[in-house]
C-alpha cells in the first residue's frame, strides 16, 4: 500500500469516527429543537387563550356597565313616582300593586290607578327616547281561583293577561308608541311572596314594566 492512499484510509477512518462522535450531539441537538418548538406552541396557545378571557371579561364588564347605566337612567325618569311610594323598583322592573290598579278580580282600571299609568308614561317615553328597547308589561296573581260567579275570566292566567293588556292599552293612550309595549302573562307562576297569608298575596298581585332588549331583525339572505 502506498503512503498516498494510507493517508487517504486514515482521513476516512477520522471522518467517520468524527461523525460517530458527533451522533448523539446531532440527535440531541435535533431534540432540544423539538422541545423548543413544542415549548413556543404552548407559549403561543396559552397567550392567545389569555387574550381571548381578557376580552371577554372585558365584553361582559361593559355588560354590566350599560345594565347599570340602563337602570339609573330608568331610576332617574321615575324619580317623582317611586318618592311618592307608589311604585317599586327592583333589577330594572317597576313594580305596581295590583289593589292600587284594579279592583279584585277585576281587569277595569280604578282611577288611582289610571292617574298612576299616566304619570309613568312620561318618564318611560323619554327612557325609551334614549334607548333601543321595549317595554314588557306583566301580569300576575295570586294562587287563588277566580270567582266561580266571574263570567269574564276562565282562570288566572286569563285575568292576568287581561291586566296586562289593560296597562298596555293606557300606557299607549297617554302617549307610548305601540310598537314599544307589549303584553305578557304569568297568572300565579311567579310568586315573589308566600301565597299562605294575606300580605303575601297581595304582594303576589301585581303589574310589572320592565325594558328589555330589542331584538335585531333577521337579515335576508340573497339569492
């Protein structure tokens, strides 16, 4: 063997045991990447999941914000009917006892109660001004039957819709657009005191105002 080609048998045999020693590096090198980039893919998911609750902590913040400025707003209009203590405000709904409206078992307004709708309705045109809502209005009784001798109402839930529409109609004779009101009834379903005494059916007779939210017209779908 010549000296030239046992030179070249060294170099190889130097090649080689350097590309063997390298091995391992090589495969580690190519494994810390792959951790690395495994690390940047759940850096990157775990900032976007951040970012994603900090908008919608922040969403419903402002939620809470108009909610809050929606019931002030309300607060203020009724000012002179809630010192007068004839109305209740609670959770943004208004609040009117039933005795104060109508007589019992009845859907014809008394006229304390008339001259009440009347002295709402004012407020509540220059609330719904400023807003792009409705006003539901509600009725609700106690648990007792109607009269059995009552030929105007099948049950409670028909009294309590007859109420309702009542305050509906005169809230829109003294000056609300129809297309702002609307009519809901609950008859004896939504007790917000016991039905075991007097005071708490009496509490349990009752109309309610309440705003609530517009909905958006569907959008026509082309062709």
């Amino acid at each position: 063997m010549s000296a030239s080609s046992a030179e070249v048998g060294d170099d190889q045999d130097g090649a080689a045991a350097g590309a063997a020693d390298q091995g391992p590096w090589l495969a580690f090198g190519d494994l810390m990447a792959g951790l690395l980039g495994a690390f940047v893919l759940v850096v990157v998911a775990l900032v976007a999941s951040q970012l994603d609750l900090s908008e919608q902590l922040a969403r419903e913040q402002e939620q809470r914000q108009a909610e809050e400025q929606r019931r002030l707003a309300l607060e203020q209009a009724l000012a002179g009917p809630l010192a007068s203590g004839r109305v209740t405000f609670e959770n943004g709904r208004i609040g009117i006892s039933g005795s104060v409206l109508f007589a019992f078992n009845s859907d014809r307004l008394q006229p304390e109660g008339r001259q009440l709708l009347r002295s709402l309705a004012g407020p509540l045109n220059a609330y719904l001004n400023t807003r792009d809502e409705l006003l539901m209005i509600s009725g609700f009784t106690d648990d007792r039957q109607v009269l059995g001798a009552n030929r105007r109402f099948e049950d409670n839930w028909e009294l309590s819709a007859q109420r309702a529409l009542t305050v509906t109609r005169e809230l829109i004779d003294a000056g609300l657009s129809p297309a702002r009101v609307f009519a809901a009834a609950f008859g004896a379903q939504q007790p917000v005191a016991s039905n075991d005494d007097a005071q708490g059916r009496a509490l349990n007779r009752r109309v309610e105002i309440a705003p609530t939210p517009r909905r958006a017209a569907p959008t026509a779908e082309r062709p």
